[in-house]
C-alpha cells in the first residue's frame, strides 16, 4: 500500500464525499481516533487534518467512509472503506516551522549579515581608491612646472605668467613625498579638501593680499 500525504486524504474526502473516518496505528490493529457522527464534510476534513498533525510517528492508517460503518451481518466485520497510510513527517515538519512565528531562520540571518558587511567593504574600498586617484592627480597637477610658476606668481605678488626661478637642487623625490603626506592629512580633516584646495587658490589669485594674512595666522 503506498503512503500519501495528508493533503492527498482531504481531497479524497472533498471529492467522495467522505464524511467518516478511522485512524489506526502503523500496525493497523490499534484504533487511535474515529469520526462516526455527520458533522459535515468539510468539518469532518478540518478535524481529520488536525488529528494527522498532532499525531507522532512515520505514518498511520487511515480508513475512509462515505456512510456510517456498521456491521452488514451477525458476526460480520465487512465494512466498505478507502484505506490509506498516510505519512506524517511532511505535517510535522510543518508545525515545527510554524513554532518560530514566521521568522526568518539563522542560517538566513547570518547570510545576509555576510552580505552587508561584504557591501561595506565593497563601498569603502572604492571610496578609498576615488581618494587616492584624486590625490595622484593632484600630485601630478603640483608637480607641473606651469603650476609652480602660478603658485610663485601669487606669492611674490607677481602676474602668473612671469617664470619665478626654481631652484633645479630641491630634492623632486622628498618634496612629492612631503606633499603627499599634507594631501593625506589634508583628506583626513575634509573629505572635499580638493575643491576646499582650488577654491583657496581661486581667491589668492583674485585677491593676492589674502595670501599674507593667511600665512600670518600660521
């Protein structure tokens, strides 16, 4: 005999109208439950499913009705049944899963912890190569010698296009370094500090006196 579902048994009910039931144990000798009374089917369906899901084990057996059984003749058992097992480990499992109230399970949790932290990492990563390429840049726009005349220019108060001499013995290699460690703790304090930077220079060049009394506070 081949082992069903209960939710194969509630359709067999529905579809021949079977209003009453038996359960027995997997031996088939020990009756645990009955329903001989017309309650309705459909009642007769809910109470049956409830008792498989409060019932333990591998399976039982179930008996199905569409009438009343009763005995045909004196001393005569036959009754004309539908005989089922039905397995019980599918309802179980269920009702198991119902106990945590539709909460997501540990594994679930854990996995999306993992992907949230592993996002975090993602964005900090790009944030930290977007702060380091902007800080090349920068670098190489300092080191330009057009730059430098600039920069000379607003300092002695001189017009950007006249050459300041640059002294050929400055170490290029320890002044790139220097610069970058001022960009960096520059970037440290103000996450913008480049557009803070060109907006510095934008004012010295359009009002070279500001240079002075910035250096003063110093």
């Amino acid at each position: 005999m081949a082992i069903v579902k209960p939710e194969y048994i509630a359709e067999l009910q529905m579809q021949q109208d079977l209003k009453f039931w038996r359960i027995y144990d997997h031996s088939g000798k020990v009756e645990m439950n009955r329903l001989l009374t017309d309650v309705g089917l459909d009642r007769s369906v809910e109470l049956l499913q409830k008792d498989l899901e409060n019932t333990s084990g591998d399976y039982v057996i179930v008996k199905l009705y569409a009438n009343k059984p009763d005995r045909k003749e004196a001393g005569s058992n036959y009754e004309h049944a539908i005989v089922r097992r039905v397995s019980l480990t599918p309802t179980i499992g269920k009702a198991a899963a119902s106990s945590t109230s539709g909460l997501p399970g540990f594994d679930f949790m854990l996995a999306m912890l993992e992907k949230q932290k592993a996002l975090e990492l993602e964005m900090l990563e790009m944030k930290l190569n977007q702060q380091s390429s902007a800080t090349d840049k920068l670098i190489d726009l300092l080191q330009q010698p057009h730059f430098i005349t600039s920069i000379f220019g607003i300092l002695n108060k001189r017009p950007a296009s006249i050459s300041a001499p640059v002294n050929n013995s400055v170490n290029t290699a320890t002044a790139s370094g220097r610069l970058k460690s001022t960009l960096d703790r520059f970037a440290a304090l103000d996450p913008e500090y480049i557009e803070t930077l060109e907006k510095m220079a934008k004012k010295c060049e359009e009002d070279p006196s500001i240079l002075p009394v910035l250096k003063a506070g110093l």
